[in-house]
RNA sequence: GGCGGCGUACCCAAGGGGCUAAGGGAGAGGUCUGCAAAACCUCGAUGCAGCGGUUCGAAUCCGCUCGCCGCCUCCA
C-alpha cells in the first residue's frame, strides 16, 4: 500500500509502526458555524481511508476532535446573545447530523478540547521544564507561548523556513512573543471570557495543543497516520509536530496525509470570500449518497471545483447503478436454477475475476477512489450486458450472485452503493421533495396495471402521465411494471 | 518574493515512459415496447495547454512559454 506523505512530499510503502493497531487523528471542525462542503471532504475522505485500512486487515484506532473553545466560538456566542458551550453543542449536534446523512461514521474516539484541559495543562507543565515554553504576564494571568527557536527542525513539515515566516509575520504581533512565530499554548482570560483555573492563573488553552495533547493521549506519542485538510498544514500541523516533539522527544507522526480543497470559481471555498456551501444547503438540494459519490469520484488530493451540474451528474450516476443493481435482484429472485439455452459468459466471468484485484490496486495506490469507482461501474456495464443476454441456469445465477457480492463489499468500503433500487428511490423521494409515498406509488401503479391488462390504454396513460408530472418515471416491462424518481 | 500544485473529449475525471488514453454525465444511433418513457447496448479524444528536447518509443521524463490555483494570516 502506498499512501503520499506530505512530509517526504512522495508516495511511501505503508509501514505501521506496531503490528497490532494502527493510530489514526484527523483533525476535525471547530463548532462556531454550519459545517461546508470543504469540511465534509475532509470527513468523508478520512472516513474512507479508515475503512479501507480496516478492510485491509488493520486494526484501527480512529480519532477525531472537535476545537469546542476558541476566540471565534467567543465571538459567535457574543453575536448570538448565548454562551460559548451553547455555540459548540449546537455546531456540533449540526455537524453529527450532516456527517450521518453523508454516511459519515463515527470516529473511535471524538475527543474536544475543553474535556482535556487537565491533559493539555500537563502537557504544558513539561514543555515549560523542557525549555520549550515562556510566561508572559498578562494582567492577573499569564499566557503562555511555545518558543519555536528552541526547536530546529521548525517548518519541515510545510518546507518553510524560519527566517522567510517571519518576514511574512503579521503585523499585528503581540510584541510581548519573543519572536513573532511563536504561538500560543495557553491564554490568559480577558474580561468575559470563558477561563479555566491553571498553574498560571485564568485562561484556556490555544488552539494547537488540544490536538498534541489529545493525539497522545489517546493513540501514544508516535501515530501512524494524522491528517486534515491541507489548509491545516501551516501552522496547525507545524505547530503540533514542534509541540509534541519537544514534548516527548520521539517522532510524532509517520505518515502525514492532506485534502484539497473544494473550489468555487477555481478559488478555495472559504468563509472570508464568503463563497461557501453549507452542508445544509447542498443537502436540501441533493441526494446526500450523490454528494458523497461527488467528493469521492476525484482523487483526495486534488482540487475539486464545486458544481451544481456535477453534483447532479452524481445523482444520474448512481441512478444507473442502481438500476443494475435492480436488474440483479430481479435476475437473482427470478432464477429458478434451469437453463434454458447456453449463454455465454466469458466476459463477465473475466471481469469479475479480476475486479477484487483491480479495486485493491486502486486502492492501494493513495487511496486512488476515483479508480476504485470506475473500476465499478465497468463491472456494472458488464453485468448488463451479460443480463442483456437473458441468461438462465445456475452459472449465471453463480456468476451473477458472485458479482453482487463483490459490489456489496466494495461498496461498503466507500460506504456508497449499498441501498436497494427501493431504498435508493424512496430517499430519492424526499431528495426532490415529492410529495408522495411508496405506498401512493405501488397503488396507482397496481390501479394501472389493471387498466392495462384490460387493454384500457387511455386510462393507463393517464395514471403514467400524473404520476410523471410529479416526477415518477414508470417502466413497463415483460412481467410487470415497475416505478423510479426521474433525476434528470 | 519563497515553497507547492494544476491544465486530458461538450462538462467532470483516472492514468503519469510502450497494451485499443478508465469511468461518470451530456449528445447521437440502435434494441425493447399497446404507445411512450425509462432502461440497456453501441458510438464519441490519432490525441492529453503550447513549443522544443531526451528516448527505439512521451499525455507520462527534462527545459522554456502561456493560463490558473494554493500555502506563507483564522481556515477542512
């Protein structure tokens, strides 16, 4: 397996460091607002690569934050008239919602910073016996700052080097920093402000050593893997390998894997530009399966320009699958084991044969799912050929059983593809806000099929085209008619 | 300015020295059908931003040019 380090900036040979469980962080959101689209890449991307690790054979620990307390939390309470825990229960109940609807499990373990205050303290305390760490005095508090001269090796991950930061510094230093790159590990409390009791009076903790102290904490000081979006690179990531690195005088992380970003008009999607899709608003308007199919058909790597057209193309595509996906079941329940003329299944055979193998090198090779989700759809392409055929018998029924289940296990590696063509259409319903049920559906259809078999062509007609002005697609087949939710 | 990345058909996108340049969407033709739609099948780049070079061989490596983006500041 080769996974791209960022910190070798190469594709390396995926080594674990212990036999037994790999340790997995990926940073997640910090709850002051509605999650967006770049956000839940983030998720799906490490909720992917998670599984696929534990379809491998690994054992996997997967953890991911939440910052629950910082300066834009604060801020947002303020601006709502609430308090700060209230901002961070809510963005994070709205988070859990959105991630559960893109098919976003859980992570091991969901740490947040203001539950690790006695850790992050500590972690300081020995920072400070370490030399690592300074008190600036600030009214009746102290803050404290993480002194990045102390630490030489300061920029390898982000291949920055000290001198160029600190021409690139903000001009609006805390001049009381020894030396304007260092950063924040605790913050005295201003008026207001929410503060926990510390060795250094009111505060709460910065931002980077929830993270360090959290990662260490629940996987050890050195993690397999540790990732987020590549916007965190600089200086979150930094930061944190300065932080824990000096802390326990090990290497903190093997492999350090990032996200692209989602773009809007070939410019990163972000608040400041204001040209963000929350997760809400793309989940009114689309399937949320589609959404995930979208983030997952380029490689996690790569830009991904927002599109409303390609968002819907998501939907007809796995529309498609889910057709042949019904033709199988169909195929399957209808079977009766006899064969009633040779078939020829050759290429089905041979694709099916290889394609446990061709989805694995996808991959295997960076987590490659675009690959991985072409490699599918060419086995679906196949499977309607071959039922194109008609076939009959028990190796059809063999061979095609044999498909559907290769599907099934792949698909639930990227956690898509896995409804039924019934389950798919009725989230389609309530997709495109279709006031009707299954039941409404299956009883006009039956009213029909009636109609028809009485050859009553007119009044057929008529039910077909009332349920297609709402957006129901009939299909009338050999033995029976069947229904669907036009996407198009 | 420093560092990094991108440019593949109408749209999206994989590939990253030699196999017919995957896959999806759109489009066109066909099959099926009471009619129709859907579905399905087939077709679709002699060419991978441009120009040079390396090589028996380049979309793939190297150089230059053009266009675009990211990080260097909170950011997934």
């Amino acid at each position: 397996m080769l996974i791209f380090n960022t910190m070798t900036g190469k594709k390396e040979d995926f080594i674990p460091l212990q036999r037994e469980t790999i340790g997995m962080y990926a940073c997640g959101v910090t709850a002051y607002n509605h999650c967006h689209i770049g956000h839940a890449r983030s998720a799906v991307v490490f909720d992917v690569i998670k599984r696929y690790l534990q379809y491998r054979g690994f054992n996997v620990k997967y953890v991911r934050n939440f910052t629950d307390i910082d300066d834009k939390i604060i801020n947002k309470a303020e601006e709502e008239g609430t308090s700060w825990d209230a901002v961070a229960r809510k963005y994070i109940d709205e988070f859990y919602s959105d991630m559960d609807r893109l098919g976003v499990s859980k992570a091991d373990v969901e740490p947040r910073a203001t539950g690790h205050i006695e850790d992050i303290i500590e972690v300081i305390k020995i920072l400070i016996d370490k030399g690592y760490a300074y008190e600036v005095a600030d009214n009746d508090n102290k803050s404290l700052y993480f002194s990045v001269d102390r630490f030489p090796e300061y920029g390898k991950l982000s291949k920055k080097q000290k001198g160029e930061l600190m021409a690139g510094a903000r001009a609006c230093v805390d001049e009381k920093k020894k030396n304007p790159i260092d950063f924040a590990l605790w913050k005295a409390s201003k008026k207001g402000e929410p503060w926990w009791e510390s060795p250094w009076g009111r505060g709460r903790p910065g931002w980077h050593i929830e993270c360090t102290a959290m990662a260490i904490k629940h996987l050890g000081e050195s993690i397999d893997i540790h990732g987020g979006g590549a916007d965190l690179i600089f200086p979150h990531h930094e930061n944190e390998i300065a932080q824990s690195e000096a802390l326990t005088g090990r290497p903190f992380v093997k492999y350090w894997m990032h996200n692209g970003f989602i773009t809007i008009n070939k410019e990163k999607m972000s608040k400041s530009l204001e040209n963000f899709f929350t997760m809400r608003e793309i989940l009114d308007k689309y399937n949320a399966e589609a959404v995930r199919l979208f983030l997952l058909s380029s490689h996690y790597r790569s830009p991904i320009e927002f599109s409303h057209e390609q968002l819907h193309d998501a939907e007809s595509s796995l529309d498609r699958y889910y057709s042949t996906k019904a033709r199988m079941d169909e195929f399957l329940s209808m079977s009766t084991g006899v064969q009633k003329k040779a078939i020829y299944s050759a290429e089905l055979e041979d694709f099916v044969s290889k394609f446990k193998n061709k989805f694995e090198s996808a991959m295997d090779d960076d987590f490659n799912t675009a690959l991985a989700i072409g490699h599918i759809f060419e086995l679906a392409r196949e499977i309607n050929k071959f039922l194109d055929l008609r076939p009959s018998g028990e190796t059809a029924e063999t061979l095609i059983k044999m498909a559907r289940d290769m599907l099934s296990a792949t698909g639930s590696v990227l956690n898509l593809f896995g409804k039924t063509h019934l389950e798919w259409n009725a989230d389609l319903l309530k997709t495109k806000k279709i006031p009707l049920s299954v039941d409404d559906i299956v009883a006009r259809v039956d009213e029909r099929q009636i109609a028809r078999q009485n050859k009553e062509w007119a009044e057929a007609d008529l039910i077909r085209k009332g349920l297609e002005d709402k957006g129901i697609i009939l299909e009338d087949k050999r033995d029976g008619t069947s229904w669907k939710v036009n996407v198009s």
